[in-house]
C-alpha cells in the first residue's frame, strides 16, 4: 500500500507540474502532444527511479537473481504512471473536443489538487489520524501540491 500512496503522490504532483510548464500562451495548443510528454515523463520517471533504488540496494546473487530484482524495482514504479493517467486523459479529450489551454490547465491543476488531497487524507487515515484530522492533512497537501504547479507556472 505504502508504494501505492508514494507512487500516486508522485505521479500527481509529476503531472501538475509538467501541466502547468507547458502550457505555452500565445502557441497553439497541441493537448495529444502535452498528453505524450506527461506520459513518456511519467515512465521514464518511473524507470530511473525504479533504477536508482536497484542500484541503491545491490546484493550478491547470480545475474538473474540481480535481473530478477531490477524487474521487481521497475514493476514496483508503475503507480507513478497510473497517477498520470487523469491527467493524460483530459488532454486527450481536449484535443478531441478543442478545449482552450487555459480552461484546461486550470481544470486539471484543480483536479490534481483534489487528488493531492485524496492521497494525503488516505496516507493520513493509514497512518493513523482521526478523520477530521486526515481531512486536514489532505487540504494541506492539495495545497503544497497545488503550490508546487503554481511556482513552476511562475518560474516559465
């Protein structure tokens, strides 16, 4: 469950910060291509992190049981991905229905925000908290998320 809530937050945030940089005012809006970059992002993300904590956590064995556990670490990232998928889809069904850019960022920051609080209710609710208190700690984390897509909006 643990790498289901990690891999969820992750990929939110992930999403609503490439969301929110490549929103491009003035240029035509291209949703199927910003729906690719997010995705391949998002997978490319999932491996190098994936990677990274194979290597991290090398042990003796024979090579399939190093190859083995490389598949383990990778499989175990696919959450990230899933976590872009809200995000992919409504850029997908924007450049389908020709949405404008701005409604559709906006759109979908304040939906990754609801996830954002979605996720950070359901980790606070595992961890423990009492659920007026996990519905706190969900409205904070909506905000840090929705923070972080604000400061990279800004910083383009």
């Amino acid at each position: 469950m643990r790498n289901w809530m990690f891999g969820g937050i992750y990929g939110t945030v992930l999403a609503s910060a490439l969301l929110a940089a490549l929103q491009n005012e003035g240029e035509r809006f291209t949703p199927e291509y910003d729906a690719a970059w997010i995705l391949v992002t998002a997978v490319a993300s999932g491996l190098v992190h994936g990677y990274a904590h194979h290597m991290s956590t090398h042990h003796t064995g024979s090579a399939s049981v190093r190859w083995r556990r490389l598949g383990r670490a990778l499989a175990e990232e696919w959450p990230l991905v899933v976590a872009c998928t809200p995000t992919v889809a409504l850029l997908l069904i924007a450049g389908v229905n020709e949405w404008s850019q701005g409604s559709v960022t906006t759109f979908g920051l304040i939906m990754n925000a609801l996830l954002l609080g979605t996720w950070g209710t359901l980790a606070a609710l595992k961890s423990g908290y009492r659920r007026g208190s996990a519905v706190l700690v969900g409205a904070a984390d909506a905000a840090i998320g929705l923070a972080i897509a604000i400061a990279n909006a800004l910083i383009k």
